[in-house]
C-alpha cells in the first residue's frame, strides 16, 4: 500500500501522494490508514511543520473507492476513513493540497480542511453524495453552507452540481489557479515559507482561527458518519452503485 499511498519528509514537509492513478485514485480503507498514519506523524515529529497533501497533474483523488467501500462498509468510529476525518479536522500544524484533475466525494470536502489550496485549471470539484443516495461528510452540511449560504450550498450539495476551477476558485474553495505543472510548486513555496516561520505562533494562529466552532466541527462529523453509514447499507444506494457500475442512471421512482 506503499505505492498507492507515496509519503516522505522534505525540508520540514510531510509530502502525502495520492498515487493509484488507474484508479483515479480512489481511496480505501488501507490508503486511508497510511494516510493517517503520515498526517499523525507530521503532527507528533516538532521537526516537520506542515503537510502537504496531493496527486498528479492529471487527478487529486476521484473519492472512495465504491467496490472497496460496498464489500467492507466502514464500521464504527475507529474506520480508517472516520480516522482520516478527525485527524484532518483536528490537525494543529498547517495542511495544504495541491489539486488537479478530478477532486471527488471526500476529494473536495477534506479541502475544507486544509489551510491552503492550489489548483491546476484541469481541476473539477464535486460532491455528488445525493446523486449516489448517500449523505454529506467532513462537516461539509455544516462548512459549505456556511461558507456559500444555503442557496448556493444546495447547489453542490443537493443537486451535486460540479464545480471547475475558477467556480472553485471564486466560491473560496481554493486560494489560487495555476497550470496543472505548476500547482505542486505553488503547494510547495507556501509549504516551505511556513515552514521557515516561529512554529507556535503558526500553530496558535491556526488554533484562534478554528476553535470557535471545533467541537461543533466534530459533533457534525460524528452525526454524518452515523448517518452515512445507514446510507451505505440502504437500497437507494445499492440501487446508485449498482447504476454507477453498470453504467446507466439510477432508478429511485419505486423508493418513497
């Protein structure tokens, strides 16, 4: 799972790659482990100050894996992908993506929690959790509204509307545009500035900025796990997934 999941320290920098290609780098539940794994590293190693989390210029991550998530449903609150949420959520040193490509499901929603985020004008963000009869995550019913107001919210949330680069970039989703080749570089100046900068004051700065709503952050994380969990395992999903793989839309006019 190494190769699926390329980490190493750079300069005080944990970079995290994404790198399952063939896949548009859909996730697992094992990927999810590594990842966490690095993130909690980062966290716990004073000498890396941020983390630096991306794909390929061609594709940032195209969501969860559905095979992986329909054959093993994530169970309880120590799933790898409940972890992965808490962790990046909760993370106290900086987090910042460099994005390309399709940025699926919990492609786009862990951009929220991220610090910083460059894209490449290939990129194209979604959160199609209705569309496949399942429910938001990563706080995104608590954050994008919030951030969009709920009219412009429902637009990506309800009807899963996609999002190109500049959409993202006007509706605060990322912080600038550049050429696919060029986002990790942004990723990386930015990553090596803070980087250079007095750790604790980064750290406390990032504290100030978050904790007014962390523990609502959290309480909404546990209820759309509960929720999307119920999700997975009900027959509007089996019907969006079976729908998905076959190829065809999904057929929900027998559901009340």
């Amino acid at each position: 799972m190494s190769e699926t999941i390329q980490c190493s320290v750079e300069a005080g920098i944990m970079l995290i790659r994404i790198n399952r290609e063939q896949n548009k780098n859909a996730l697992t539940h094992a990927m999810y482990s590594r990842i966490n794994e690095a993130i909690t590293e980062a966290e716990t190693t004073s000498s890396i100050r941020a983390t630096l989390i991306h794909g390929s210029e061609s594709c940032f991550c195209a969501g969860n894996d559905i095979m992986d998530f329909m054959q093993n449903p994530p169970q309880g609150d120590d799933a790898p992908v409940f972890r992965f949420l808490r962790i990046i959520s909760s993370a106290r040193k900086p987090l910042i993506a460099a994005v390309n490509g399709p940025a699926i499901g919990i492609g786009t929603t862990m951009l929220l929690h991220c610090d910083l985020v460059y894209a490449g004008d290939n990129a194209r963000l979604q959160m199609p959790f209705a569309n496949l009869a399942l429910c938001p995550e990563a706080a995104s019913s608590l954050l994008v509204p919030q951030m969009l107001g709920h009219r412009k919210a429902a637009e990506l949330l309800l009807l899963g509307e996609a999002m190109n680069a500049s959409k993202a970039l006007e509706l605060g989703f990322v912080n600038r545009v550049t050429t696919p080749d060029q986002s990790f570089q942004l990723a990386m100046k930015s990553a090596q500035k803070l980087a250079a900068m007095a750790p604790s004051a980064i750290r406390l700065t990032k504290q100030l900025m978050k904790e007014t709503q962390a523990d609502q952050v959290q309480q909404v994380i546990q209820r759309e796990g509960a929720a999307f969990g119920e999700r997975l395992a009900s027959a509007e999903a089996k019907e969006a997934f079976t729908a998905f793989l076959q190829k065809r839309p999904a057929d929900f006019s027998r559901f009340e």
